[in-house]
C-alpha cells in the first residue's frame, strides 16, 4: 500500500503541512503514513477558525445539530472498512480490533446524536415573584488530545459530546496515529458540519499539544494519555483557570472469589488483559484470585493464552519506545526471578514488528509488575484470603479506573462493587465499556467523566437565570 499523506484539517478544507514525518507500521515496519508536522501557526488558526465558527453553532437550530451527528454516525459506518484498514495500517491492531473500535466511533455519534434536545435545566421555586431556572452553556473552544491505542474511537469520545453540547473543537491525535482523525474531520464535513467546528491539527504532543493547552481561545481541555504529560497540561489549566478532563489509565483489579464461574471468569480475564495488546487504559492487569481456587484458575487463563496467535488476536506495541518499555519490564521480572504462569508462543507474523506475545506471572501486590501501568499484555496474579483481603489489595493502587469482582455471593458482589475504588466495576463480567456507562476514575487515572450522559455535564457549564417578575 503506498504512503497516505496526512494534513490538518482547518476551517472545512485540508491544510497542507509545511513538512511531514513518516509514520510506520508497527506491524511491519514499512512507512504507511506520512504526517504533516503542525506548529503553533497553524494552532492559531485552527483555533481562529472555531472561535469563528462557535457562536453559529452554539446557536445552530438544536434538532438540525442533532441530524447532523446523526449523518456523521453513519458516515463512519458507510466507510467503516476504510476507517478501519487506515487504523490498522498505522497502529498494526488486527482487522477485527480495529473494526470494532471504528463501530465505536460511530456509536458514540449516535448516542450524542440523540441527547441535543436533552432538558438541560431546572427551574428553581425560589419566591412568587422570581422565575429562575438553570441552563448549560457550551464552553467554546474544546481542545482535544488523544492518544495512540483507539485513535478514532477516543477522538469520537471526545469529539461527539462536545459538539452535542455547542461546542467547537481543535483536535490533535498523536503523531503516530493521525490518520483517522482528520479523516473523520473530513468526513464531518462532508456531513454538513459547518466549517470550524471541528478543526485537527496534527504533529507532536510538545509543540502542537501544548500550544493547544496555552492557547488563550481555548476554553477547556480534554485530555487522554500517560500522567506525567496529563500533569503538565494540568500546571498550565490550573495556570489559564480552564477545565480540564483527565483520562489517564489504570492497573485495574479483576477480583475472583472461590465461588465464581471459574470458567467464564476466565475468558474475560484472558480478553482484559490481552485486547489491543493490553495498550488500553481500563486494561484488567491485576488478577486477584482466592487462594483456594488459584491454581485452577490460572490453568484455565493459561490454556487460554497459550492458544493466542500474533496478528489475529492480537497486535504489536504500538512503537520502538512503547516496546522497550514493556520488554524493560519483563526483563527485570526475570532478573527478579518473578515466576512466569503462562504466556502465549512467541511466533510472530514477521520479525520487523513490535510483537510481544501475552504472558502472565504470580507475584505480590507490591512487585512493580502490580503496581506500575505496564501498557503491555502482561497480566499480574496475586492470591487472597478472604473479602477484607482482597479489598485491601483491590484498592492499594495509585489508579482508580476500573474493576470487576466474581462471586455468586450476590451481598458480596454489592459490598465490594461499592468500595472498590473505581469509576466503573463490573459484575460476573469484565468491564463492557459501552457509550451509555459514564466513564473515567479516581486517585492518578485523573478526574472528570467521559461517557454517557453525564460526560455532556463536562462539556458544559451551568447558568442561573433570575427574573424578576
Ligand atoms: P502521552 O505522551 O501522554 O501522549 C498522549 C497524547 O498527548 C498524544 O497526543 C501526545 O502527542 C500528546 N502530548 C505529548 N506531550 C504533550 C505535551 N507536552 N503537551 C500536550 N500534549 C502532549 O502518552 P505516550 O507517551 O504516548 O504513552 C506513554 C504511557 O502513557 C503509556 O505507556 C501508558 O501508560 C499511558 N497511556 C495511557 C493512555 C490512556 O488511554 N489513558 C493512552 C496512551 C498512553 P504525541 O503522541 O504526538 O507526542
Ligand atoms: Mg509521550
């Protein structure tokens, strides 16, 4: 497949870059993409053009803004296979990942689509002579930054219920995985989506993301990636006195006690742990098992993960940086002489990918194989004893994104789903992650909430209108 160039994506129409950097696939290694390297001008006027944009679209007819998602949701699954070809060549993810992180995508488009008319106030019974009532107000310009393990589908989380809410957006993905962003831009606007709405500015996190995040015209910030850069963008929000969401990953906790469907339990802990190459941030990578029923377990899982094939259930690392990182990881779990419980054949497709097949180790809750966010396929065993345990275990993480408990104790599955620290726990499953269910965490995974129909009460702030009567 011959390289696609990739340019910004400003006012309606593509801007071409002054000078690209060649994107490989990780897969393969071979230049896929070649992406323009934006600076701060071309911020400005990205940035220019949704100011430009914001007041006609905040006050765009509701219903007509409505229709408009809606088109684009299905725009996405008109070219799903095309959207999802673009993802794979640039992130390596197999067909079947990328398809459904596309469908994604489209999903989150349509649920938005449908929440514009939303009541979006009270009226308050204040005194007889006062009528007062609350409304929620876009911000204005949105800058959205988005990482590089579901491209389209964190720029679409992002994306749908700002602009559902009123507001504009400059967008930029990571460098290595552009391609589908600005092509969803594209395709909004081919929507109907009035020009400036939703801009994209592609290059590197330093100098387009942070001039994203000092800009003066940009109102609020929604934010996914790694903390050390979330703690940044937050230094300069606190700074500008903006808005922020932060979406910054997890060790997350999956939590099995000796009476749960071991069986079941399994699978999921198997697909937590090994979808998108555990590169997702509500990975499942702690596994918390009973002590009676941990050897069964663990053979179950490892059966399982043996059976995985490189490139058909799962991909590489997305980059030279982020493989090192994870390989540095196994490498001194060997060097500590962690015992491994398993891992899939190391047989890969080709030898020019980042592959890293899936393995799994039994150590304490202390090794920095279960305390640090590996952002790899690598899953953690710890053993408990009982409820107060687990508990214990389950909640002694710097993270708080997600987790899962299994019993058929349905009084135990309430009590430990209410003090999980977690934004999402499931039940007797591992976490689904639909559009519906509000989304985000506690402790360093950040704060605010994406998802649902309360990430639009971040998209948004509340005015109190008093009347006098
Ligand atoms: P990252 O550096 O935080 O990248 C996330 C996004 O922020 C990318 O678009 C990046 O652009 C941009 N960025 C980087 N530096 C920036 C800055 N100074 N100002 C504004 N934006 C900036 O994450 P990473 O280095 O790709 O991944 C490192 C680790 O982060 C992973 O190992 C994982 O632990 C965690 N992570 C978490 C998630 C999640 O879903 N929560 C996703 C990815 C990674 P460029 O990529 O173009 O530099
Ligand atoms: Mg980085």
């Amino acid at each position: 497949m011959p390289a696609t160039t990739v340019d910004h994506w400003i006012a309606g129409r593509s801007v071409a870059g002054q000078a690209h950097r060649d994107i490989t696939s990780p897969a393969t290694g071979e230049v896929v993409t070649r992406v323009a390297e934006g600076g701060p001008a071309e911020v400005d006027t990205a940035v220019e053009a949704a100011a430009a944009a914001a007041d006609g679209w905040r006050w765009f007819v509701t219903a007509e803004r409505g229709r408009i998602l809606h088109r684009i949701s299905a725009a996405i699954r008109a070219n799903a296979d095309d959207l999802a070809a673009l993802e794979s060549a640039e992130t390596g993810k197999p067909p079947a990942t990328a398809a459904a992180e596309v469908e994604g995508a489209a999903a989150y488009f349509e649920f938005y689509a449908g929440l514009v008319n939303l009541p979006q106030g009270d009226i308050l019974d204040v005194r007889p002579d006062q009528h007062v009532y609350t409304r929620r107000e876009p911000f204005g310009v949105v800058g959205v930054i988005t990482p590089w393990n579901l491209p389209i589908n964190q720029a679409a989380r992002a994306v749908a219920p700002a602009l559902a809410a009123g507001n504009v957006v400059v967008a930029k993905p990571s460098e290595s995985t552009s391609a589908t962003t600005v092509e969803l831009a594209r395709l909004a606007s081919e929507c109907g989506l009035p020009d400036g709405v939703f801009n994209v500015v592609t290059g590197s996190g330093s100098v387009v993301g942070s001039a994203i995040v000092k800009h003066p015209g940009v109102k609020k910030v929604a934010f996914t990636g790694s903390v050390p850069v979330g703690q940044q963008i937050g230094a300069i929000a606190a700074e500008r006195v903006i808005p922020l969401t932060l979406e910054l990953g997890g060790k997350s906790a999956n939590v099995v006690f000796a009476d749960a469907d071991l069986e079941t339990a399994a699978k999921a802990a198997v697909k937590a742990f090994t979808t998108n190459s555990g590169q997702v941030c509500s990975s499942g990578t702690r596994l918390l098992v009973q002590r009676g029923v941990a050897d069964d377990l663990l053979d179950r899982v490892s059966g399982i993960v043996k059976a995985l094939e490189a490139g058909r259930d799962y991909g590489p690392l997305i980059t030279k940086g982020q493989y090192e990182i994870v390989r540095g990881f196994l490498d001194s779990a060997a060097e500590r002489d962690v015992p491994e419980a398993g891992a899939a054949e190391e047989s890969y497709p080709n030898e020019d990918g980042y592959w890293i097949a899936p393995r799994i180790y039994r150590a304490g809750n202390d090794d920095p194989l279960a305390r640090e966010e590996i952002f790899g396929p690598v899953l953690t065993v710890v053993e408990f004893d009982d409820e107060e345990e687990a508990l214990r275990l389950a909640n002694d993480s710097v993270y708080g994104l997600v987790g899962a408990v299994w019993t058929r104790d349905i009084s135990r599955a309430l009590r430990f789903a209410e003090r999980m620290n977690a934004g999402q726990v499931a039940v007797n499953s591992w976490v689904t992650g639909a559009v519906e269910t509000p989304f985000g965490g506690s402790g360093l995974s950040g704060y605010g909430r994406e998802k649902g129909i309360e990430a639009l009460n971040h998209y948004g702030q509340l005015k109190c209108v008093i009347v006098q009567l």
